[in-house]
C-alpha cells in the first residue's frame, strides 16, 4: 500500500496530527525525478522543538532553493505514532513526500544537544537502517552537523561523516558533490573518501583512538584523505550567504512562533564556560540594510506578527538603536512584535526596550550567571552589579515588571558564598525596587548546572558532583523562600550528569549509548522519558563509569578525545584563558575584603 | 468594514485545532496585505471570528466567517487577494459585505449539518450492521425522551447534560458504493453555536459509532464526519444561511 496511505490512517490515533502532515506554508515539494540527489533533514526531537530551530530553515531554503537536489525533514515521532508504526511496519518517512527515509540518498542529523543521542539511534532504526556505518551496504549515507559535531565521538560508529561549522553554503556544496559521485558510479567506499577531501567534513572511520590502560593516548589519522585536525567551515559573508527569506510555518505551536532574524553569528564576549562563543567564531555581521530587506521578505511570506531579533548576545549587535529604528519604519504598519532575547546586561537600553514590546511588556530575560565579583573576573562575564542594577532601574522606571535572571551552578572555582550570593543579589533586587513598581516586581531566577564543554577554556574542568549540585540547589531554594515576588528553578542535577558526561565523551560511549537505547532511553531531555536507572544499567553492562567522564579533571598535556577536530580555539589560547581564569580567583581585590551588606543576610 | 466570508476545508488539514485554523487565517490575512482592524487595548488582535468551531477531524464545505478591515475591499478583490495566500486544505467559496452594526455569523448560526461516512475498505467493515438496523438504532435514540451524557470538561465532573433537545434529526441515507452496503452514511442536524451546541462525535457515540479521535483501536474503522453547512434554524423546522442582510454575496463559481 502507498505508504502515503498508511499514514493517514494512522492519523486519527495519535496526538497532534499535524506533527506529521508536512504541508506547512512555504514547505518545499519538489520532483524527485528531476533530483540528482535527495537528502532528508533530520531532527532528534519532536517536530514543535525541532520546527524552531533556526539551522532547519536555513539549510531547508538553502538546499531547495538550488536546481537538481532537494532536502526534506524527518523528525522523532511521539512515542504513540512509533508504537503505531512499529506495529504496522511503517518505516520513518520524510514529512514533504512521505517516503521511506531510506530510500533518499542522504541523511543528516541536525546534532544540538547530547541528550538527543538515544533519539538519533531510534530514529535510525525505525528507518531501517543499519545502526553501524560499517555494517551499511546501501542506502543513504548517515551524517550529522551542529554544534555537537565538535564533539561526536560517542556517535562515532554510528555516523558515515560529521560536518563541522557553517552549513548552509558547505551542505549544498557536498549534496552537489555526492550527485556527481552518484553519477560516476562510485561504490560507498569511494564516496566516503572523496567527501572527506572536502573541507569541514570529518570521517570517523579514518581515525583511531589509542587506549593504554583505559586511557587515550592519541587519535591517529588512517586515511591520506584524514588531516590531523579537520577545520571547520565558515561562511566568511553573511550578507551574501543564503538566509531563509520563505521560512516555514507550522500550523500547530511550535516553541517560538514567530519569524528570526539572525543579526550576526559568534559573540565576541569570549565568556569561559561557553562553548556557542568558541564554535559560531569569527563575529560576522549582517549590516542594517540586509536586514531590513530580510526582514521584510520574511513577514511578507509568513504572516508572522513577531520578528526574533537573534544572535548570541543580540544586544551587542552595533547601532542597535539605529537597527530597530530603521526596521520599525521599513516593516508594514500593521502592529510588528519584536522580541529580543539574549540581552546583555551592559550593552542593553530601555529605549531599545520600549521599541520592542508595543502596549504589554512581558518578560526581560538576563544572563548574570554569577553573583560574586570573584566569579565574575573567572568566567569573564564581567558585569558590575552596578550595570545589572543600572539596567533593572532603568527598565522598572519604564514600566517593566517581570524579569527572568538566569544563573550558573558548579563552576570551577565556586565556593558556597558565591551561591548564596545569587540569592542575595536577587533578595536585593527584590528589595530595592518594589517600591518603585509599586509592590509587584516578579524576579524568576532560573538556575542551570555548569557544564564542562569541549574548545573551551574550562574543558579540563571537572563537573562538580551529583551530591554537591543538589546540595547547592537546597541552599539556594532555602535562601530564595524569603524573596517575596521570587521564584527559583533549575536544571535536574541527574540530566546535567549525563549531559557532561557526553560532551567530553569518547568513542568508548558509543557501547553506552547502543545499549541504553535498546534498553528503551528516548527523549532524555523530557523528564516524563528520562530514566537514570535504565542509564546506570548500561553503564554496568558496558563495563564504564559515568563518573570517569564527567568528573575527571584533565592536565593540559592530556590528549583531549576531540583534539583531531578544530573549533578556531587553539589550545594554547584556551590554556592561557584557563591559567588566567585560575589566577582571577586568586585575587582577592580591596573592594571584596569587605562585602557589600545586603538586606536581610 | 465587515466582510462575511464562507469557505471549505479540506482533507488535507482536517486535523488542525479551531486555534490552529484561526492562526493560519490571520496570518492569511497578512501576507494578503489586508486592512485588517484590531481591537483596542493592551493586546491588539484582529476583529475576526468564526461562526462555529469546526471540530478536529471533520472536512468541512461552508463555514462562515466575519473580519472587519479598516478600509473597504471589494467582496471579489479580497477573495482574489486572500486565496493567493491560502494553502491547500482551505477554499474559499464566497464573500459580501455586512452592515456594521449586523449580527455576527458567530451569534446567528445555531445548528449544523454533518455527515458520517464510513471510509470504504476492501472486506467487510467493522462496525457494520443488518440492513435496517441502522434505521432501527436511529429511531429508538430519537424516540427516548431524553439522552443523558456526562458533561464534558469543565470543573464540574458530577454534572450530566440531557443532549435530546440539541439533536434536530438524523437521517439514514442508504450509500450507492456497493462495498459499503451494510454501512449506510448519516446525516445529522445538530445544534451548533454560542446558543449551546452538541459534538456529532457524541451523538454518533451514543449511536454506538466509535468515531471520536483518540482511544480509537486502530481495529475500528474510522468514520469521516463531515460538515456540510452552518444555519439559522428556526422553530417552524426553517434552514436559512447565515449571510448577511441585503447585500450581494458574491458566491465562486466551482
């Protein structure tokens, strides 16, 4: 039966159908007979969190908008459309044409966070496709690109090659390279090799990891066509490179429901516990006129009522004043939200504010991350508490009342005065300006567990342990029942283990991950799925421990398990941003040896 | 100005919410570049509104719909402009303009007509009955002086509502398809609207028919509901379509 028809019969019987319809306004049906080669987009996760990813769209239009190849999507069914699928042998389909994905030439993962691993390996396997990329004779090649392909090596066998760096002018150009070797006749051997010439693409297969006693030695490169150190892809003009100018739009919610605009990528900030910082370097910038023809494109074939203004640190973006000035006037009349997430604190104006929201003001959102001078100097995120109070004044006296202040816990050097400290700075926060708004101030401070990630200066770093990160959240709850207007949340101690223990995995993993699944882990980033049990089980069988991998503190002449890939950070940079790092948390500065008496201490 | 529009919706986007199906109108609407007027207030949003929300999983051939612009458009421009900018699943079947302070389409339609089909399959259906039965199962639901169901939703689980006054009739209608023989369609006139209305998925429940989304076993054949109008119905058994007094109601022609 067409397998087109099978699915609409399943449609009925699950949640949310149109997760699965791929008929959105602006999606992409092309001939596949007039293709060269077909790929599918694949991303690990529901279809609503997977549709407010920026990277989909851009290499959507960027594939489709070139003649002779297409891209369609494919995402993580909900587990009651699988339970379907898997009872009536439908295989997983590619949304735009409903075909087998395995019957397209090319399949891509789109890699953004570690706990969508066990979602990579399910989705593989209900496509019918071989696990192993050894064990694959044909069907598509299996790739992965964003930004945990800096660090794939617990993916390793189950990936034919991984992309690194920019995507949307390197995806066409291999897709156009695969045509020709489809059309040479090249078996897959020889296609895996002749794309691992090209620039940016990383072939796991061509490197060994040598283990003595348990420990890497080096990663050797097997193959001529294997450079020690892949480099990633940038695009050098984003004003030139393709951007998503007929962006799909999903008719059910997705996360975000509005049209982005990415201002720029890279963030020159160079904040040390922050791996996007590394691996989106160099800062490249879109000027002022493309994005107001951007923008104007976009809402034109959307029909969106908000436009994100988007980058790393958006509020660095130069003349941001000017920028949203000049957009208020070129875009249509008709009430134009825009949002502005990712602030920073000191490059921030409550004019810019105000030409946001029109009528209701909802939430500012601010990263401080830490509350203590000390900590600040370490994670270079240097913002006086001056400028944090500064702004929120500033923004209170404008009319805004609801703030979300997002914070860090577990970084390398932090004491328990420094966590009590971010209750402190929000108890002061609390205090200082209810008055002036009128007693209904609502501060909601989010708390996330820090991460050692691989290219960045804390990446020989330890994680700081289970029992101490829930020790630390219990401190903070206690503090922040006092602050009146307050409220508190943080990331589960138990997924930020294994978030850690992922990012500075090695191939060794791979064995985990294979039988963690099997086991039944899916969607570990939904806390309804997520089962640490069923993870430890693993671990055991495998004969691992977690903890060697999110616990251990490397030296710096350690052979780090992604040494043979390149983020534009090199090590000796990051050592010396470490050495200063440590140095800064040594110091003790006049201004600290008496501290600030905060209300209510 | 008001303008009344009516339009169909397809199979293809059966699934989408009444929320769901609001959002991609407006958006219509604003890649069309409509004049459209919205409300005063903290949070503006256009001034439209559906006659009666279609339920998930029912096509449907004429719903109505009101939108006032802020400047006057021609009923034939602005079904010109504003199908250019649907997507397939949704037609547009007429337009005219309403008077200002007219009733809406949403406080005037007060019943609907749907009908239930089983989809054909090859082998005998599920859920099929003897010839006859179907009309026996119908007259005895009608014939009971009052159906009581569960209220559905809201805080209070203990209530019960008597749906009998909300079903106007229901008619079998024998199917040509020779494959269906045993599975004729039916044809429901149901109360619809703000004035209190009841889900054909009910009634069909009550028939026995498992036609509801969800907690179907994929073993049950699923029934197509369709909905072939929105009315004005009067005491004296009167079917009249919601458009607007007076003016022109420019109809496509399909």
């Amino acid at each position: 039966m067409d397998p087109g028809r099978r699915l609409d019969e399943l449609l009925p019987l699950v949640q949310k159908p149109p997760r699965y319809l791929g008929n959105e306004w602006n999606a992409v049906h092309k001939d596949h007979q007039a293709a060269a080669v077909r790929a599918v987009l694949a991303f690990p996760d529901l279809y609503e969190v997977g549709m407010s990813n920026l990277g989909l769209q851009l290499l959507y239009e960027a594939v489709n908008r070139q003649p002779g190849m297409l891209l369609e999507r494919a995402f993580a069914p909900a587990t009651d459309m699988e339970e379907l699928m898997r009872r009536h042998e439908v295989p997983l389909f590619a949304l735009e044409s409903r075909r087998p994905v395995r019957e397209f030439d090319l399949l891509g993962f789109s890699l953004q966070y570690e706990l969508s691993y066990t979602n990579v390996l399910n989705m593989l396997d209900l496509a019918g496709i071989p696990l192993h990329s050894e064990r694959r004779q044909e069907g598509p090649l299996v790739i992965g690109g964003g930004p945990c392909a800096f660090n794939p090596e617990p993916l390793a066998p189950f990936f034919d090659l991984f992309m690194l760096g920019d995507g949307e002018v390197a995806l066409p150009a291999l897709l156009r390279a695969l045509a020709r070797l489809k059309k040479e006749g090249a078996d897959r051997r020889e296609t895996i090799a002749a794309l691992a010439a090209l620039p940016g693409v990383y072939v796991p297969s061509f490197y060994l990891p040598v283990y003595r006693d348990g420990v890497l030695q080096k990663i050797e490169p097997l193959h001529l066509a294997a450079p020690p150190q892949v480099s990633k892809n940038i695009v050098a003009d984003l004003n030139s490179a393709p951007y998503p100018t007929r962006p799909l739009v999903p008719y059910i919610a997705a996360i975000h429901d509005r049209a982005v605009l990415e201002l720029f990528r890279g963030c020159s900030r160079g904040c040390r516990f922050c791996q996007a910082g590394v691996i989106y370097r160099p800062v490249r910038r879109r000027s002022r006129s493309k994005l107001k023809e951007l923008a104007c494109e976009i809402l034109r074939s959307t029909g969106y009522e908000e436009i994100s203004l988007a980058s790393l640190s958006s509020s660095d973006y130069p003349a941001m004043d000017s920028l949203l000035r000049e957009l208020a006037a070129a875009l249509p009349g008709d009430k134009v939200k825009y949002s502005l997430p990712s602030l920073r604190i000191d490059s921030f104006s409550v004019s810019q504010a105000d030409l946001l929201r029109q009528g209701k003001r909802g939430n500012l959102t601010f990263a401080p991350e830490v509350a203590s001078p000390r900590l600040r100097r370490v994670i270079k995120k240097n913002i006086s508490e001056e400028a944090l109070f500064g702004t929120i004044a500033d923004a209170v006296k404008a009319g805004w009342r609801s703030f979300k202040l997002y914070f860090m816990i577990g970084l390398p050097t932090e004491e328990e005065e420094d966590v009590l400290a971010i209750a402190g700075l929000c108890r002061e926060l609390a205090s200082r300006f209810r008055g002036i708004s009128g007693g209904r101030l609502r501060l909601s401070a989010s708390v996330a567990t820090f991460v050692p990630k691989a290219h960045t200066p804390f990446q020989w770093e330890p994680q700081l342990s289970q029992e101490e990160v829930k020790a630390r959240q219990r401190l903070l709850s206690q503090s922040f029942r006092q602050i009146r207007g307050g409220g508190l949340s943080w990331h589960d101690a138990e997924t930020g283990f294994l978030e850690a223990v992922f990012a500075r995995g090695d191939r060794l993993l791979s064995t985990v991950l294979e039988q963690a699944w099997r086991k039944g882990c899916r969607f570990d980033s939904w806390s309804e799925h997520f089962s640490l049990q069923r993870w430890q089980e693993a671990f055991r069988e495998a004969g691992l421990e977690p903890e060697a991998y999110a616990y251990r503190r490397f030296g710096y002449g350690d052979p780090l398990p992604w040494d043979h890939l390149g983020s534009g950070a090199g090590k000796d940079f990051l050592i010396q941003e470490h050495r200063l790092a440590m140095a800064e948390s040594k110091k003790r500065l006049p201004e600290e040896a008496a501290p600030v008496k905060r209300g209510g201490d | 100005m008001r303008l009344r529009f009516s339009f169909a919706r397809l199979d293809q986007l059966k699934y989408l919410s009444h929320l769901e199906l609001m959002r991609l109108m407006i958006r219509a609407f604003r890649r069309a570049a409509l004049p459209l007027e919205y409300s005063r207030g903290f949070n503006p949003h256009p001034l439209f509104s559906i006659a009666a929300p279609l339920p998930v999983g029912v096509t449907a051939e004429r719903e109505f719909a009101d939108l006032s612009l802020s400047e006057p458009v021609e009923p034939a421009l602005f079904l010109e402009l504003l199908s250019r900018q649907l997507p397939a699943g949704i037609e547009l079947a007429g337009a005219g303009e309403a008077g200002p302070q007219a009733p809406s389409a949403a406080s005037l339609v007060n019943a609907a007509l749907y009908l239930a089909r089983q989809n054909s399959r090859s082998g005998l259906p599920a859920g099929a009955r003897e010839d006859g039965a179907w009309q026996a199962a119908v007259d005895c639901l009608l014939g009971m002086p009052a159906i009581v169901v569960k209220r559905r939703g809201g805080r209070d689980d203990s209530g019960t509502v008597d749906i009998r006054p909300l079903i106007i009739s229901i008619k079998v209608q024998e199917q040509e398809d020779s494959a269906c023989l045993r599975a004729p369609a039916l044809e429901l006139l149901l109360r619809a609207g703000s004035a209190g209305g009841i889900s054909p998925f009910v009634v069909l429940g009550e028939l026995g028919i498992p036609a509801g989304l969800h907690g179907l076993k994929d073993e049950d054949l699923p029934w197509q509901l369709h909905r072939c109008g929105l009315y004005i119905y009067n005491q004296e058994g009167g079917l009249r379509l919601p458009l607007p007094e007076g003016g022109l109601f420019h109809w496509i022609k399909s």
